[in-house]
C-alpha cells in the first residue's frame, strides 16, 4: 500500500516527469538518428571548419569541417546502445552471480562473494584500465572492460535482496512443497528483485555515460572518425579556447543524459529501496 501511495506521488513529480521525457527523447533519436540528422557525421568538408553555430549548421562545424548537430545526434545512439549493452552484459553476471550466492548459500556464498569483494576492493575506473591496458583500446575492449569491473555492484545488491526474499513464508512454503530451486528461483526470487534492478539499472546507465565519456576523452573508447560524445569533447580540447561550442554542446549532451537516469534511478529507489520504506 506505502508503495502504491509513493508511486502517485511521484506520478505528479515535475523533475521525475522530466527525466523520463528526457530518456525517451534521447531512446527516439538514437532509432531516428539517420532522419534526423542533416549531415553524414563522418565526412566534413574543410572549407567548412570551425563555423560557429549559423542557420546552415545549427551548432556549428568541428576542426574537420563536420557537422556537429549531426554528430551530437549519432552520439546518442553510440552513448546508448553502448551503455545500454555494457549494462546488460553487468546485469546477466550480477543476477546470476547474485541469486546464486543469497539463495543457495553455504560455501558457494561464500566464494562468490569473496571473488565479489575482491574485485569490488579496486576502483571500478583503474581495474576498467588495467584490463584495457591487458588486452588493447577500442570500444568492443572497453566494453568487455567495464562490464568485467562493473557487475559486482549489481551482484551486491541482488544478493542483499535474495537473502530478504528468501525467508519469506511462501518460499519456504515452495521448499517444503519440493519444488526445485530453479523453479524457486524463477518464481518467487527473480520477480521480487526485479524493483531493485530497475534502481541499479538507472542509476548504472548514468554511471557508465560518464566513465564513457572519460574513456573516450583518454582516447580508450570509440575510434575516429565514429561520432561519441567523450570522443568530440577530446577532439575539441585544441580548439577550446577559441571555439567553446566545440566543447559546450557535446558536454550538455553528457551532462543532460546522466541528470536524467540519475534522477529516474533515485526516484525509482524511493519507492523500491527497502532503507527508503516507511510504514
């Protein structure tokens, strides 16, 4: 019922409505990008570079004479799918790993969270660039990199609320019933963890836009002459001084992006987070 009456609530909440405009504006132009955009992102003309913002390139043109609202709009859709997948990729290991520890505990808990606080022990950023220093830059690399140093949060959390789910009265009803763990698992475990999951996932979207960001800034993310929004902040560091559009509107876009699924994820977590919950 709390959860009900807290949901109403933030129904009518003008910065949680805005968030969520925002994230479905920015999931409608990655799909779109190709119709949106006026100009091929990718191919400039060098007559053409560094024009301020005009009638003709809306915000201008970078050092290689390209369009930068096109390419802002193509960064969507390389900011998205990327941390869309790095997410997912965080999502499967942690629920996996998570479930399996708080439900079938004992020894297997037990190394699993061990393997869990080690990795956990180091910054999630330095590990990310210890294993792309392993195994080279690029983004399919970085990818693998990020998710390899960011599931444990997801497995942490899964495995918090596992341990809750399962010492309630119709769990323990299932195993006495005989049910097999997977069908237990499948049935009263995973439904239950998925709240939190929304909570980590939005809150996760947001994190990994800016460690992104940072990557593609370092020059260990997206190679040129792809459109990324870390990469077009990177590439207008030269240029800053004289043309600020260069670096302005790109880092909007980072800034407005991350505001919103960090809005949407702490929203979220008022009304799922048991620590949030009140009678």
């Amino acid at each position: 019922m709390y959860k009900v009456r807290k949901a109403m609530k933030l129904s009518k909440d003008k910065g949680l409505n805005i968030s969520v405009v925002i994230i479905v504006a920015l999931f409608l132009i990655a799909i779109f990008a190709p119709w949106l955009a006026p100009y091929d992102p990718n191919v400039g003309v060098l007559s053409n570079r560094l024009i301020p913002p005009s009638s003709e390139h809306w915000l201008g043109t970078d050092h290689m004479g390209r369009d930068l609202f096109s390419r802002i709009i193509y960064g969507t859709r390389t900011t998205m799918v990327v941390a869309l997948i790095i997410t997912a990729g965080c999502l499967i290991i942690g629920t996996i790993v998570g479930v399996t520890a708080g439900y079938v505990g004992g020894w297997v808990d037990s190394v699993l969270m061990r393997i869990v606080d080690l990795i956990f022990a180091f910054p999630s950023r330095i590990l990310a660039l210890v294993v792309v220093g392993i195994i080279g830059p690029g983004l399919v690399n970085l990818g693998i990199a990020m998710i390899l140093s960011w599931w444990v949060s997801f497995a942490r959390v899964i495995r918090g609320v596992t341990l809750t789910v399962k010492e309630n009265e119709y769990v323990l009803a299932a195993e006495l019933y005989g049910q097999s763990k997977w069908k237990i698992i499948r049935k009263h475990i995973l439904p239950n963890v998925l709240p939190q999951l929304l909570v980590i996932i939005a809150l996760n979207i947001s994190w990994i836009m800016m460690a992104l960001a940072g990557f593609s800034l370092l020059g260990l993310g997206i190679e040129a002459p792809h459109a990324e929004w870390g990469m077009m902040i990177s590439e207008a560091r030269p240029y800053m001084r004289d043309n600020g559009y260069l670096l302005l509107f790109p880092g909007l876009a980072i800034m407005i992006a991350v505001s919103a699924f960090t809005i949407l994820g702490e929203k979220l977590r008022d009304i799922y987070d048991p620590s949030h919950l009140r009678a």
